[in-house]
C-alpha cells in the first residue's frame, strides 16, 4: 500500500518528508508507543506522510484514525486522503456531527466490524459510541486546537493491552507542545523545506489610521483576480472592548463593494459557513470577512491578500496560522497587520517576530519566551511552570541533557536497581521532601 502511494505521487518526497517517515517507522517498530510531533508549514507535505504512516498500520491489519478540529478541515482531508488512496485496497470513511440516523450507524458498525481501515472526523471520533475493531494509529491535525482531556479520549478508544501509537500534526507548535518537545515523552520530526514554488508571504505592519487606504488597496486587487480574508476579533459588536466585530465589517465593505463580500463566524451553523466558504473557494467572492473560523482547514490558492484587525490582541499561533492561509499558490501574497495601540510590551513584540520570520519553530520559541508554557503534567496551557529549580530561559541545554537520560535510564534500569538507580532513588526522596530543592538553592 505504502509503495502503491509513493509510486502515484507527482512528486518525489522532499528530504524532510523521506526523513520524518523514516522516524515514524522506526518508532512504530519498537515495542512502546509513539508520541511523535510533525511540525510543517502549510503545504509542506504533513498530510502525505501521515497518509504514509497510517498504510503501514493498515498493512499490519489494524486501524487509524485521523481527527480535525473543524468540519471543513474533515472533509478537506478524507477528500484528498480517497484521491490519494483510489484503486487501493483501502476503505477511508468519514464521521462528523452532521452524521445522524442510519447513515451514522452504518458507518459505526462497519468500524466495529473491522471493514472501515481509516476513519477521518472531528470530534465525532471519540465519543461513547464510536467503537473500533483495533484502533493501533491516531492522527491529531492541528493539535493545539484539541484540549488535553480530547486528546486522550481518543488514545482511550485504541488497543486495551498496547498503548496507541499517536501522530500529532502542526504548522506552529504552541508553547505547551514545545515544553514537551524539550523535556517530555514527545519526539520531533520537521518538515522545514518549503513546498516547491512557494514564494514567502510579505508581511506588514499598518496603523488602523490607514485603514481607508488598506480598503482602497484590496478594491484594486481584488479587480485584478485576486480574493482576500478580512480578519476581526471579534463576531459582533462589544459594550466593553474597543474592537473590530466581523458584522460590522461586513455591513462595511458590502457597502463598497456590494455582494463580492462574504462572512463567516463561529456563530452561525455549519451549513452556513459551508456554503459561504463555497461560493469564496468557487470565486463567488471576493473579500471574506471571518472571525478565526478560518484558521485552520482553508485552501484557497487564489486567495492572495490577508488583513487582520487588531493584530495586537491575537497570539503569535493564530497570527501564523492566519498568515499561512495565503500564499498557497503561484502569486505573491501580503500579510497586512493592522493595529491600534501597541505600547512596549508583548504585542508590539509579537507583531515584529511576524514580520521577521516565516519558521513555525522560531515563533513557537518566542511564544514561549513571552507567554509562558504552561503544566507539564497538568492541563493548563499558558504561564509559566512550575518548576522549583529549573529555569526554561538560563537552563534549556541542561533540561535536553536531563530528558535524554531520563530515558536512557527508563530503558537501561527501570527498577533503579542498579548502583546509580539506587542514587536516583534518594534524589527523588530527597526532592519529594523538598530536601533537594533546599540544598541546591541555599547558598
């Protein structure tokens, strides 16, 4: 199956993409379960190697699961993952919230029969009914979109007496998936080759003061082919905060540019969003106004030009996530982040990481620089740890040094029988006693 893939693809795999499948099979081949991250712009191939993956679980007559956070990303995916996999001995279903009645539970008895090999879906995936013959591979796309409790209650529906191999996918590790990266039970593969003609995106800075000319400047392109996302922070208009609504946007520019404009928003059914995300996707459109619906699960290569309102109050993840919604195609595309008052502090540092920089892991680095990465072993997703000792600024060598012999150790002496697993022994005494943390801070 996996050779029957490679030999259809246009395109050899990238050296990266060659590289991180050679990781995932080797992981896949040992006795304990992969927690694996692949990080990779947009359009750099995370899916083909996922889709790699999964065929050699599926060739070992077992099942995987690929789960997305949105409806439109879902079936984006089992789109491209039945075109990929046409003529091959391969059933791929899907299963959303949409799925209701007989149609839902035929496709739950085909899974718990064994007849379905890969399941895509959204949070459908894991709920009490959803039953799997022997669920051996997950893939969670853009993970930091799932919280920790969604994350395991899919690991929960794998193999009762294996631990379930999991591939978790990226194209901007959040500060929390960073921590993990340096000093927890999750390896990295990246993909950090750019698709082949992909040109860089051209990334500016606006005051909102100009905003009439941004309008202006979208109005000439968009009569040249082009189409754009308006991006707001908000869906409506707010009492308390002084922000851009995506309504009131909306009712904007459809007074300039009459019914060329669109809008989507958390706020409105799915079938909605779906049907104007078509008409965008078809060129019906040629200006959508959107909320942060559009991060993920978007592919729109004539899509050229993204504008994002109050820039300053969305993360360094989204920003990036926003910004890789164009520059998908051929043409040069322009970020513009437009902004009120930025003052000193993080936002105006955020913004000048964007301008700087494309790297997904470089931003991720500044994102946990300035927001903090959250509970190792808890479920909180910002601040910063709570370690007693280490420091993740002044010690982040050691830290890397501190995780790879943890796991020589837990391979080599798990029982801390040996002499230096007995010394280990104290050491955890002495710091579950706090003892240790008073004897390397005194002084």
């Amino acid at each position: 199956m996996k050779q029957q893939l490679l030999d259809r693809l246009p395109y050899s795999l990238t050296r990266a993409q060659d590289e991180s499948l050679a990781e995932i099979e080797q992981d896949l081949a040992q006795p304990f379960a992969m927690m694996r991250l692949l990080q990779g712009d947009v359009g750099s191939g995370k899916t083909v190697v996922a889709l790699l993956a999964m065929l050699v679980s599926v060739e070992t007559g077992a099942q995987a699961a690929i789960i997305a956070p949105t409806e439109i990303l879902a079936r984006q995916h089992f789109a491209g993952l039945c075109e990929m996999t046409e003529g091959m001995d391969v059933k791929v279903a899907i299963l959303t919230g949409r799925d209701k009645g007989k149609a839902r539970a035929k496709i739950l008895a085909e899974l718990a029969a064994g007849e379905i090999d890969i399941l895509v879906g959204t949070h459908a995936l894991f709920q009490k009914d959803v039953i799997y013959h022997d669920l051996a591979f997950a893939v969670i796309d853009e993970q930091h979109r799932f919280g920790v409790e969604q994350r395991m209650a899919l690991t929960q529906k794998g193999r009762k007496d294996v631990s379930m191999d999991v591939l978790t996918m990226t194209a901007t590790p959040i500060p929390r998936t960073l921590t993990l990266t340096a000093y927890g039970d999750m390896d990295v593969s990246r993909l950090y080759e750019k698709p082949p003609g992909r040109k860089p995106v051209d990334t500016r800075t606006i005051h909102l003061s100009r905003l009439d000319d941004v309008v202006q400047g979208i109005g000439r392109a968009i009569t040249q082919g082009t189409r754009a996302f308006w991006i707001c922070p908000l869906v409506e208009e707010s009492e308390v905060l002084d922000l851009a609504a995506a309504e009131e946007r909306y009712r904007h520019l459809e007074q300039i540019f009459g019914l060329r404009v669109g809008l989507v928003h958390g706020k409105m059914k799915p079938k909605e969003k779906d049907q104007v995300m078509e008409r965008f996707v078809k060129g019906d459109i040629d200006i959508l106004v959107a909320t942060t619906v559009v991060e993920v699960g978007v592919n729109v290569p004539e899509a050229t030009i993204m504008v994002i309102e109050h820039a300053e109050r969305f993360g360094l993840s989204q920003l990036h996530q926003l910004r890789g919604r164009v520059g998908r195609g051929t043409e040069k595309s322009t970020c513009l982040l437009l902004y009120g008052a930025l003052g000193e502090g993080a936002a105006k540092a955020r913004l000048k990481i964007m301008r700087e920089t494309e790297d997904g892991f470089v931003i991720a680095e500044e994102d946990l620089r300035l927001r903090g990465a959250g509970e190792l072993l808890g479920t909180r997703q910002s601040g910063m740890p709570d370690f007693k000792v280490a420091s993740l600024e002044e010690h982040g060598n050691l830290i890397a040094m501190a995780r790879d012999d943890a796991r020589l150790i837990l391979e080599k002496d798990p029982d801390l029988k040996t002499a230096r697993g007995q010394s280990l022994r104290i050491l955890l005494y002495l710091f579950e006693r706090d003892e240790g943390v008073k004897y390397l801070t005194s002084g």
